[in-house]
C-alpha cells in the first residue's frame, strides 16, 4: 500500500471517528445555498437538493435557499447558524457571496473570499501556479484585437478557448486550425469579458479532490475520466452515463502520488480550505501532469467526483456532507480567515 493510499484510509477513518462524536444538535439552523445566477444554475440546484436531503437525513436541521430566486441580504432574516455553499460559478464561488457571510458572522463551508475570487478566475490562478513552480499549459489572454497566427505560433496547435470566469466547460472550443479562432474567441466572450487560450495537454484527464486547510490539506484519491470521443462537455460531465470513472485510476502508483502531489500544492497556493478538486492533464508524450483549474465549490449531484474519491476512502456521500458542515464548527477566526 503506497502512502498515499495509507493517507486517504487514514482520512476516512478520522472522518467517521468526528462524525461519531459530532452533535448534531450544535450545528444549529443550517442555511443551503444554492441555485444562484451563474451559467450553472442547473447543476447547483442539483448538488443542493442532494447536500439538503443528505443534512436531513442526518438529523440536522437545513433549509435551502436559491439565492437566484431571493436576495442574498434575505439571509439575515433567515437566522442561520451556519451555512453549506452548493453554489456553483460567479455569484457563488467567486468570493461575493462569501463576502457577504463574512458581513453576516456566518461560517461557511469551503475557501474564504480571496482564494475563491482567486480560483474563479483562471488567468490569475496560473500566475499564482507559475510563482509557485507549479506545472500548468501555456497561455494568453485574448482580445479582439489579437493576432491569432501569433496566438497558434505561441501556443501551437490543438489550443483549447475558454471565458477565465466559468466553470464546466461552458464556453469552451478546442481549436483545431487557425481559422477557428475567431469563433471560438467570440463563443467565449459572450460568456465573459475575460477569455484565455492555453496549450491543449494531450492524454489523461484526472481530478484530484482536497480537503483540510494549510498544513493539514490533504489528497483524495485521484480520478480518471474517459469521456465519449474525449469530449468531456458539460452533458457528458453532469448527464451522460457514456463517460466512465475510473477510481483507482489503473495508473501507476508514482503517476498518482505525483498528481495528488500538485494537486495539494495547487490548492494550498491558493490558499484553499475545507475542500476543492483540482483538474489535471497527463501529457501522453511526457508523462508529466499539467494543472488546469481549481474548483472551490465542487459538484454535489449523482455524477460528482469529490462523492466518488471520498467512497474510495470510505466515507458515504451524507457523511461526506455532514462533515464538511462540521468544519464550519471552528472558532470564529479559524472560519472567518
């Protein structure tokens, strides 16, 4: 058993041990946020009723809250004692609305207001990643105004297109030839004002999900995704059951360690806490894995990945809830920083 499979039976077997001793009782009135504004309305509002009927199901007493349907300052009226973010893209897990709890002396689930607005936005998370020595593909930034024989002259060709603030694929073109470009950079700025092109990593898709803060983050086990004719869009990441994941990965041992490796050195550049999932490319020529986004509020539906690597280490898809909840029962300071 390598170490880090010794590391993720040692989490599970701390999480049930937490959760046995936890009082429910004392996580008082618990506010599910979910729904929201952002292009991925649908699938917060699946990961919501999943996080609520799962806190229920546990004895505690939650509540949802669309914040797409109700103003956010209707929280203060709501009494809550804390608060689960299933809350997915900008309005959510871009640092507004935890911003906005931080106002309130609410604690949350999940990464504060800096390393949220960090992560969301996906130019400023490779430069962090860069300072850091951390592996991710090439980039720039597009405009209209940009010479896109330049861009394949730097960045070479597949190149994948992308809005820097959304999540899920959503605006997304791998560009095959020059003469895409265009398109692909107007497809992604009716999405954004802030587009990104970065070199496209041939070979393995993986996901590696995190959890803890600081020196006691940790990796989950690594996930492999094989979607249909590699086109992991976003119906074959939330609706298609043709995309299949693979956890254990088949991978070697050293490939995983290295991967789990980046990914937690990833999330701690950033400044990450309680848990997220980074996405990572193994290039197939080199074998060396590439970084490409941080999620700070990952998925919670049928189809999600941190559910699947924490199953791998043993802990069900309530437990897995009910004790990024119990996170929240730190000290002030320790939630509010």
């Amino acid at each position: 058993m390598s170490k880090q499979e010794v590391n993720v039976s040692v989490w599970g077997d701390r999480v049930r041990s937490q959760l046995a001793s936890l009082n429910v009782a004392a996580l008082g009135r618990v506010g599910v946020l979910f729904g929201g504004r952002s292009g991925e309305r649908e699938i917060s509002l699946m990961s919501g009723n999943g996080v609520l009927d799962a806190l229920r199901h546990k004895g505690v007493d939650a509540h949802g809250f669309d914040t797409g349907l109700r103003c956010p300052t209707e929280l203060a009226k709501e009494k809550f004692d804390r608060i689960f973010i299933s809350l997915h893209g900008r309005f959510g897990e871009d640092g507004t609305i935890q911003g906005l709890l931080e106002l309130l002396n609410l604690p949350y689930t999940g990464s504060g207001v800096l390393a949220s607005a960090l992560a969301i936005d996906k130019i400023a998370t490779k430069q962090i990643w860069l300072s850091n020595g951390l592996s991710t593909p090439e980039f720039e930034e597009l405009t209209a105004a940009s010479d896109w024989n330049a861009v394949v002259r730097h960045l070479g060709l597949p190149l994948i297109v992308k809005p820097a603030h959304e999540g899920s694929s959503l605006g997304l073109t791998k560009v095959k030839s020059v003469d895409e470009l265009p398109a692909a950079y107007q497809l992604a700025a009716g999405l954004d004002k802030k587009v990104i092109a970065e070199t496209c990593i041939v070979g393995d898709e993986l996901t590696c999900p995190l959890v803890g803060q600081g020196d006691t983050a940790e990796a989950l086990p690594v996930i492999k995704i094989i979607p249909p004719q590699a086109n992991y869009d976003f119906h074959n990441k939330y609706f298609s059951d043709e995309t299949q994941y693979l956890c254990p990965t088949g991978l070697a041992p050293e490939v995983n360690a290295q991967v789990q490796d980046l990914a937690l050195a990833a999330y701690k550049a950033l400044g990450c806490r309680t848990w997220g999932r980074a996405d990572v490319m193994l290039d197939q020529k080199t074998g060396k894995p590439y970084l490409l986004e941080m999620n700070t509020s990952p998925g919670m539906t049928s189809h999600s990945l941190v559910p699947m690597a924490a199953k791998a280490a043993g802990v069900s898809y309530a437990d897995l809830v009910l004790w990024l909840l119990s996170q929240t029962l730190q000290s002030k300071e320790a939630v509010t920083t």
